[in-house]
C-alpha cells in the first residue's frame, strides 16, 4: 500500500475553535463508555424494504500471498528398466519405464512435468518484480561487456548515439511541450552528452551506414529484399467477336521482404529476451495447498508451451530419428504469424499489409509489451496495382469485375507466401538449424513450425488430404483452361460444400508433405468474432428495440451510460459519448460497454422483456469474462463449457420470444447513411430519388458464423493455450508503429522506407544494448512513490457539527488509533475502547494529513500482481472551504465480510463488505499511557459503508449483480468508519442502479458533504450494483476458483451455473422460458448445422450503418493494456 500526493492537514488540539475537527476530550455522551457496541439493525436499501441486521463489522485483514517461481526437486528421477522374467526364447521383451521430471509445488500449489530434466528453466525461482506487468526485468541480461567504441559501431561518438537514438527511435516528427521534454530529459539532460560532437555529422549518411551494418560476422544478413510477384489472371470465356487469351501473367512490383530463417537466427543469438523463452514444453498441475495424495490435480494452460498443441510436437520430434552425427539438444520454436492491412494516414489511400511473426517460446507477458520488442517483420504485402483494371481492359477489352478482382488478391496472398516459405525454410522445417543460444547451449530446432488456432469440431475436423488438393486443381482447370468464370456454376459445384476458393494455398504445396495440416494454423479471433461480432449484432439490436419503444428511452441510455464512473488506470474508461450512435468505438468501447450494460438497460424495456435481456446480459458478461481469463485449470474450461451451452440456450430464447416482439427498423443515422450510399452509386438522378426514405426493418436472427464459431473456444483453448496467447489485438498494436514510421517518411516509396527504419530500429536496439553493457549501466526496476509529509499550514473553516457525516468522526478516528497502537482487535465502524483509553492517544503536532490517492497491490487469480489506485471522494485543501465534494468515481473499496444473516434459516456468509473512501489520511500518534511509547505512523482511511440490499437475489443461478445501498445514520454511528488500508482486498466497481432513482433521506443533515451529489439537497443513489464482471481478476473473486486466490477470505465460495433435469428443461421451452437449464445435445446439431450453412457476410456494412469504422482499424487500440495489461 502506498500514499502519494500529500494535499493538507487537519489541525487537531485539546482545545480547539469550534470550526475545527475535535478530538480530545472526547464527549461527554462517551463518558464512562468501555462495554463493546451492541448490534445495531440499519435499513440499507429503501424505506420499504426489510431491516437488514448485522453484528458490529469486526477486522478481519486478508493475507497477501506473493508471487513466487517454480522451484527446483530436490532430487532427479531416473529411467528405470524393467526385463520380462516370464517366457523364453531368443525375442525377449525388454521394457523401459520413463519417469517424468517434475518440479515441487509452489506456495500456490502449481507445478510441472518436463517429458526429461530441461537444460534450463527460465522462470526458476524469479524475482517479485517479474511479476509485475511494468517490470519484466527485460534489460537486465546484457551482452558481454565490450570496449566502448566497439559498443558504438557506426557511430563516432556516444552523444550522436543518443541524438539518433530520438531521431530515429522516438519522437522527433511529434510537436508539443511533451515531445521537447522527452528530448531534453533523453538527450540533453545526460551527463556525457557533449553538442560539439554533433556537430558537422550527416545523420543521413549515417542511417544509410547503421543500415548496412553487420551485427554479427557468423550471421547471414536479413537484408530486406525487393521482388516483383507474378500472378495469373483468369480473364474468362471468349465473347463473340472478341478474342483474347484464357489468362494472363501479371507481375505486381514492390513486394518488400527478407529470410523468416534468418530473422529467427537474428533473434536467437542477439535478443537479450531469449533468456526469457521456454524450449523445453511441459505439463502445468494444480494441486491445492494442503490436500491429501488422493486429489487428482488439475490440469493448468496459460500459454502456448503448456498447450497441447506444443506437447504433441514435442512428442513427435522425440520419437522422430536423429539427424546423422548431431549431438546436440532437440527443441521447437513455435513461430506465430499476423498478417492484416492498415491505412497509415487520416487522409489519403495510403496503406500497408505488413506480415509479422512473434515466437510461442517467449512467454505472453512480453510479447504484449511494446517496450519487449517481441514482434518481428517479415514481410510488406503490395496490393494489387491502380492499373490493374487497366492491364486486364487491355488484354479482354472489358474491365474486372468484384469477383475477379477478389480472386486475384487471393492468388496474389498466396503467391507471396510462396516466396517466404523459400528453399531456406523447408530445410530448416524439415532438419532444424544449428543455434547456440545466450545460455551457452546448442539447440538443434526441429520443425520450425507455424503456431495459430485451429477452427474445429470435434467431430468434424478439416484435414489438408489429396482429395481437397485434387478439387482445387481441378477448379482451376475449368478456370484458366477452359475459361470458366472463377465463381460460375462449374467451379462452386467442386468447391462449395467445402467452403474452398480456386487458389492453390502456400502452405499445403510447401509443407502438407510434412504432415501440415494448415486448417490447424487458423486462429480464433475473439475481439473481432464477440466483441466486434455478436455483441455489437446484440447491442445494435437492443438500441433498435429502444428506438422503437420511444426514443426518449435512448436518451435515458445515452445519459446512464455517461453517468457509469469508470475504473482503474484504463480498466473501464469514462463513457463521454452517445452509445447509441455507436460512432468509431473501438473493440475496447465494445468491451466497456457490455460490462456496464446491466444497471443502463435496467427498466428500459417492458417487464417480460426486461427480465429477459438483464440475464441475457449477465450471461454475456459472464462468458466474455471466463473465455478472456488468461489462465484456465480443467474447472474454467468446464465452467465455459457450461457457461456457453447457456448462453446459446438464452441467445435462442431471445430471439424466438423477445427479440422480435417489437418490429425493430433501422435507426435514424441507418437510414441516412443507407440513403447516402444509393445516392453514391446511382448512376442517374432517377436512381438516387428511387432510393427508399423510410426505414427498413431488421430482425434479429442468429444465422452468423461468428456465433456458430464461439462453440469451439473452449477446445481451442486446451489445443494452443488461452485466447490472448492469439490475439489479434497484439497485431493491431503493432500497426501504431508502423502509422509513426509512416509519418517519418517522404511519402513516396513509402513501404521501402518503412523496411529500412525497420531495420534501423533493430540494429539501433542492439547497439544501445551494447553501450549499456560497455558503460555498466543496468535500468532499476520501476518504484513505487511513497507518502511525503510536510509542514502544512491549518485548513480554513469548517461547520462539522452540521454535517451528518462528522458526528461521530472524533470518537471513531481515536478508537480506531488507539487500537492501533495496541495492536488490539477493533471494531471498523463502531466504537469499543473507554474514554480512558480515548483520552491516552497524542497526535504529534495536533495534525492528521490528507492524500489524494492510495494505491494497493494485491495477486491476482493467475498469479501477477495487480495495482489500483483510489482517489477519496472528498478533497481537502488548505483554503477557506478546506473539504468539499469530489465525487470521484475511483473511490470505492472490498472488504472481507465477517458477518451472518439473522433472518435466513441458516448462517450464510457473506462474499464481501464494499465502502467508499470519504478520505486518506496518515498521522504519527502515542499512547501516553505505555511506557516509552514512541511516534508511530499510522495509516488510515475514512470510509462510508454500504450494506446489501436483503431483498434483491444475486449470484450466476440468478443471473443478477449484488445490489447494495448506503447505511444510514439514523441508528448510530454504523454509517461511516476508519479501516487500516491494510484490511482492503482491491478496489471494486460499484454502479448506480439508475432505474431506482435516487433519495435524500440516508443523512440526518441534508446538506452533508458525504452525498453523492450535492445540489439544493444532497441525494444518494436508492442502491448501486457490484460489477463482478469489471475484470478478469473481480469476476474470479466473485465465481471463486482462481489458481492465485489462496486465501479464502479473499474469493467466495465456488460458484457455478445450476443444470436442471431434461424434464425441468422441455417446461422451460414449452411455456417459452429461458428457465435454468441448457438445450439437449440435439438441439445443438440443429443450431449448429442452421449457423454452419449461412456464413456472415458482415451484417452491419451491408445495409446497417452502425459499424462507421473506417477502412483503417479503428479497433486496434482494442483492450491492448487491460487486455495486455489487464484487463
């Protein structure tokens, strides 16, 4: 825990003026005052409801377990062989038992199995501050240490390295004071920098320089090179009286490219992060701390060197014979491919198609960090020329038409992998290659193989034979040889009822005779397949259902979307936008949306209709949390297993009985931009007025493959590991450097340019690498900003004794200190010790000092460490009005609950308390009574509580949040308290329940600085909602099971949907309900084979104007740090 930003103090003395804060004597109304505080009944949610009894909130601190690595078995298991003893004869069986080898579990019971003892483990015994997602420690293994001017290759001197380093590396085409900043702290400001030596030096020749310069003499240079694709283009059947030839060569210039083998070998042998690539696959266990040998643990998957996909490899390269004479250590290295186009300016046609690799080996953690440098180019795709339609008029007379122009971009993809995957990478995919890593150990790497996600059933699985082969080869004579059409009646025939195209594709004709299968290299793509698929299909509807109810309910959605607070660093960002416009939202909008989409569709809807879209929404939310969980045990897969035959149950259900219920049409900016378009393509002014003015309807249907295909994430998941392992989300993010690259060019030649500065930022990387080492310089790990105390003058005046909130403020913050100083137990909201033990406490200087903002570390489910800041809801300053409302939304808090309903049949514990933080304070105190007492610092935060609302039911079976409302202060002092940060598990996300409206009665004064919103009357919200779904890590919290939530005060009890039996489910449908239960196996076949014969041809851009995205990738920015840096 940790305070920062000291913002006043409060003054504190025996005798004080009436406008200050009072705490010694305490009041005369304690006198005498030593037994411990009764329980008291407080009415948490409305006037109405039932009286909600609690004991006294006694403390209950949770324990934070630290991450920690694997550690290392104390002894080594051997092979053991075993001979027959039975039988004779010359063919005597002899039988070799193979042990694993196995590390001990750790503090969170995680272990694993190695097929043999691995030559190295790179995350052995690690460090705490690897596992923090700001410090990966990736610069502390430098190269050996070299003389300083062999550090600086091509460069004369150290300070015209650090000038090209911001030239080149940073941002010297951005304008502003953070830019000039930048420059001076990085350049400048450094001691060595000497601006003589700049002086004279041609920085252009000297990037030309740095270009061509070899970072090692035993490496093959990977040299980007230029080479013109040649492609044929069908030109289709003779037309009468016009002949010209079946097809043409046509030869696209510009493809910029270089060697995948030689970038690998780069990397291998230069990469200070190789240190950090697991080589060696392994098996991941869960065993839970403290359980008996008859536990069958559990299986573990987070990354791709513990998926199954790696240990199949794996296995197969150790059963495979040996290279003839190599001694040496066989691995894999799993290489990932990303491949996807970009506009690279706001204005103008400029775009790139860049392809990127990143290595399986490298753990996820980094290849998500820009800083990690995890991603490599290998290639810069052209697209076809501005002149082809003029190359193919001028060999048939007639211009190419939508489907002959898509047929050649598909010839033209493949044509270039087929130069990428050259002779140099069939070796090495069929031998391996030689590479000595930085360990010191040779490698020999085996079946440098492509890694991607596999679009499967179980039950159909698609398979790269001879007889696939043989259609596409003979879809192709009927194209090129017999001048058919590339989508006529003859070629669909063939190819249709497996969904094939007419091109031959690269990796079947290089690697399928290596047994490569390449319908297994397709990855799943879950930003765009949910959050930019079906739930954007869901919202768009939903928003359409309100527009045709009244489209005063939009303007109630609008508001309540932009009233959400939001949470974390970027966890949930502030909604400042109309939704229902849905205009250039990024799959991160999509994901925040959707996650406080409960409390804002809330009472939008009529009853039977409202009901159904609040579990709806639940169900959503709760799918898109456990399939996004970046660590899955055997129970999370099941549990998504069960969550999405759930989910397809209330998805049929909605749009069986709910959807269509109301005849939705397309929105006002639908129709317009639909308008727009017919204007744009009409050819006469006739056709542009035919155009129809009124708006279309649009039914909700679920023929999409983008649902069918949700149904596989969960085998995806076991096959190649956890769904950010693949996602595209890594590619978007790269795009933005290329954007900056872009900036820094002419404009002309533009992608040649971009290979070279690529190629400059690499060589620049490793030369600053380099003089690093030479000049002993080692980065420190990121620290945290402790409190800094001052000498503050007293606040200005202040009316406590009218505000509610200050009654019982005195005696509560000195029973809360002297309980601290004693260590004694204490009670959070309620006074215990005596006005003796009140009136022993000193405050030092009479002062207590307020912070703006206190932030606490805890571990999450999957075993990092997280971070939240909270900022109190009121601000203290030294001014005339010293306190007065903030109403920041980052202000609220979890506890540990230690507390029993008194009205259910049975004690029921409950998951956790919630508050919000009113003020962070610290101050140094004594107990005069203790001999020899010293100053002791004591943190502290003052907090108003919020308690449940006992009539609102909550839980997954529900499918409804935790509701919560204000303690009122009519009954005594329950209403607000003092904590010890120390008590606090993390911050939460607490939501106005906007449907309820709000009340004014909660505070005995109604003017009180404690209110939510404080206008002619201070109000509260009636009751808030718990958003379990705000993170990956708060959703396990809430659903219990996560692998790094080892102390049980800290998670609820597991929680799991309910599956009531067959018959339970046919009444279900039968009165047309959603009920409990999940649809029967065959009505999943039917679903499934309904979804897989109507692919989408992406709803919204065909006649829907809701996606506005332009043709760039406005979703890059989707999620990248929550969900790179979570969530």
């Amino acid at each position: 825990m940790e305070l920062d930003e000291l913002e006043g103090s409060v003054p504190i003395s025996s005798d004080p003026p009436r406008t200050e804060i009072l705490i010694l004597p305490p009041p005369s109304s304690r006198e005498g005052s030593s037994q411990v505080a009764q329980a008291t009944t407080h009415n948490l949610g409305c006037s109405n409801t039932v009286p909600h009894i609690r004991q006294v909130r006694l403390r209950v601190t949770p324990r934070d377990f630290l991450p920690e690595g694997i550690p290392v078995p104390d002894s080594l298991p051997q092979a053991v062989d075993a001979s027959s003893s039975e039988g004779s004869g010359p063919a005597r069986r002899r039988l070799r038992i193979v042990r694993r080898w196995t590390t001990k579990p750790n503090a969170f019971g995680l272990w694993r199995e190695y097929y043999s003892e691995p030559s190295f483990i790179p995350d052995l015994n690690r460090s705490l501050s690897t596992f923090q997602s700001g410090n990966l420690e990736s610069h502390r293994h430098l190269p050996l240490r070299p003389s300083p001017q062999e550090a600086l290759g091509p460069f004369p001197n150290y300070s015209t390295f650090l000038q090209a380093k911001w030239l080149w590396q940073g941002d010297a085409t951005v304008l502003g004071a953070a830019a000039n900043k930048r420059l001076v702290d990085s350049v400048y400001s450094d001691p060595d920098f000497r601006s003589l030596d700049v002086v004279g030096v041609c920085f252009t020749s000297l990037r030309e320089k740095l270009a061509e310069y070899q970072i090692s003499p035993f490496l093959d240079s990977d040299k980007w090179k230029e080479t013109a694709v040649r492609i044929l283009v069908p030109l289709g059947p003779e037309q009468p009286g016009n002949a010209f030839p079946a097809s043409a060569e046509l030869n696209v210039s510009g493809l910029q490219h270089r060697s995948i083998v030689d970038v690998v070998k780069r990397v291998l042998t230069t990469d200070p992060n190789v240190v950090h690539y697991h080589l060696h696959p392994f098996r991941q266990y869960l065993s839970t701390p403290g359980s008996g040998p008859e536990e069958i643990p559990k299986r573990v998957v987070d990354d791709i060197y513990n998926s199954d996909a790696m240990l199949r490899e794996y296995e197969a390269l150790r059963r495979s014979p040996r290279e003839p004479g190599c001694p040496f250590e066989r691995v894999i290295l799993a290489l990932q491919f990303w491949s996807d186009a970009t506009q690279l300016a706001n204005f103008g046609t400029a775009k790139l198609w860049p392809i990127y690799m990143y290595f399986g080996n490298q753990p996820k953690w980094a290849r998500s960090r820009p800083d990690m440098h995890a991603c490599h180019d290998i290639a810069h795709i052209p697209s076809l020329p501005d002149s082809f339609q003029d190359f193919v008029c001028e060999q048939r007379g007639f211009p190419a038409d939508a489907r002959l122009k898509t047929h050649c971009k598909h010839e033209l993809f493949h044509a270039v992998w087929r130069i990428l995957l050259d002779k140099k990478f069939i070796k090495a995919y069929k031998h391996g290659i030689l590479i000595k890593f930085p360990d010191g150990t040779r490698h020999q790497i085996r079946k440098l193989g492509l890694q991607g996600d596999a679009k499967l059933r179980q039950s159909s699985r698609r398979i790269d034979d001879e007889n696939l082969r043989y259609l596409v080869k003979r879809a192709r004579y009927f194209i090129y040889d017999c001048r058919k059409g590339v989508t006529g009646a003859w070629v669909q025939a063939l190819l249709r009822a497996q969904s094939l195209v007419p091109t031959i594709n690269a990796f079947s004709s290089c690697l399928s005779n290596f047994g490569f299968n390449y319908f297994d290299m397709l990855c799943s793509d879950f930003m765009h397949e949910f959050e930019l698929g079906e739930w954007k299909t869901l919202l768009t509807h939903l928003i359409r259902m309100l527009f045709a109810l009244g489209e005063d309910r939009i303007t109630k959605l609008d508001e309540r979307l932009r009233k959400t607070p939001p949470f974390g660093r970027d966890t949930i960002r502030r909604i400042n936008y109309n939704v229902s416009e849905l205009k250039q939202l990024a799959a991160r909008d999509f994901e925040d949306i959707l996650q406080c989409a409960i409390p804002a569709f809330e009472g939008l809807f009529p009853d039977p209709i409202d009901n159904a879209v609040q579990e709806l929404l639940f169900i959503l939310a709760d799918w898109h949390a456990l399939a996004k969980l970046r660590l899955h045990t055997d129970s999370t897969l099941t549990s998504l297993e069960l969550a999405t035959r759930i989910l397809g149950q209330h998805l049929r259900h909605f749009a069986d009985h709910v959807a269509n219920t109301v005849t939705t049409r397309e929105t006002p900016r639908e129709r317009a931009a639909r308008v727009k378009r017919a204007a744009k393509k009409a050819t006469e002014p006739q056709e542009a007025a035919s155009a129809s003015n009124s708006a279309k309807e649009k039914p909700y249907t679920l023929d999409r493959y983008k649902l069918h295909a949700l149904g596989d994430y969960p085998d995806q998941i076991r096959l190649f590991g956890t769904l950010d392992v693949t996602s595209t989300q890594l590619g978007e993010a790269r795009h933005r450097q290329k954007k900056r690259q872009y900036a820094k060019t002419n404009k002309r030649d533009f992608e040649k340019q971009i290979a070279k500065h690529t190629t400059v930022v690499e060589k620049l990387r490793f030369i600053e690498g380099r003089v690093n080492a030479a000049r002993g310089k080692v980065p420190d790990p990121r620290k945290g900003v402790g409190p800094h105390v001052s000498e503050s003058p007293s606040m200005g005046s202040m009316n406590t004794e009218e505000d509610a909130a200050f009654k019982h403020f005195q005696i509560q913050l000195v029973d809360h200190i002297i309980a601290r100083l004693r260590d004694n137990e204490y009670s959070w909201d309620e006074p215990i010790a005596s006005t003796s033990d009140h009136s022993a406490v000193e405050l030092e200087k009479d002062r207590i000092y307020a912070h703006g903002t206190v932030r606490f570390n805890y571990t999450t489910y999957d075993i990092r460490r997280g971070q939240d800041t909270i900022k109190p809801s009121l601000k203290f300053s030294n001014t005339e009005t010293p306190v007065k409302p903030g109403n920041s939304g980052r202000s609220t808090i979890m506890l540990v609950a230690d507390e029993t309903d008194r009205q259910a049949s049975a004690p029921r514990r409950r998951r956790f308390w919630y508050a919000r933080v009113l003020g962070i304070f610290h101050c140094h105190a004594r107990d005069r009574l203790a001999e020899g007492s010293e100053w002791k610092k004591i943190d502290f935060l003052w907090i108003r509580w919020m308690g449940a609302d006992p009539d609102s039911r909550c839980g997954l079976n529900a499918k409804h949040l935790e509701r919560v409302g204000y303690v009122p202060d009519a009954d005594g002092p329950g209403a607000f308290g003092f904590i010890d940060p120390a008590d606090v598990i993390r911050a939460c996300h607490i939501v106005p329940a906007f449907h309820h409206g709000t009340r004014s009665d909660l505070l005995s004064s109604s003017l009180s600085v404690a209110f939510d919103f404080n206008g002619p009357e201070g109000e509260d919200y009636e009751f808030y909602y718990v958003q379990r779904f705000s993170d990956r890590d708060m959703a396990m919290r809430h659903r219990g099971g996560g692998v790094g939530h080892i102390d049980l005060n800290q998670v609820s009890r597991r929680e799991e949907y309910s599956e009531p039996e067959m018959g339970e489910e046919a009444n279900a449908s039968a009165a047309g309900l959603p009920g409990e239960d999940v649809d029967d196996a065959r009505g999943d076949e039917a679903d499934d084979a309904r979804n897989a014969s109507d692919f989408e041809t992406d709803e919204e851009t065909d006649d829907g104007e809701m996606d506005s995205q332009p043709d760039g990738d406005s979703d890059e920015d989707g999620d990248l740090e929550e969900d790179l840096d979570d969530d």
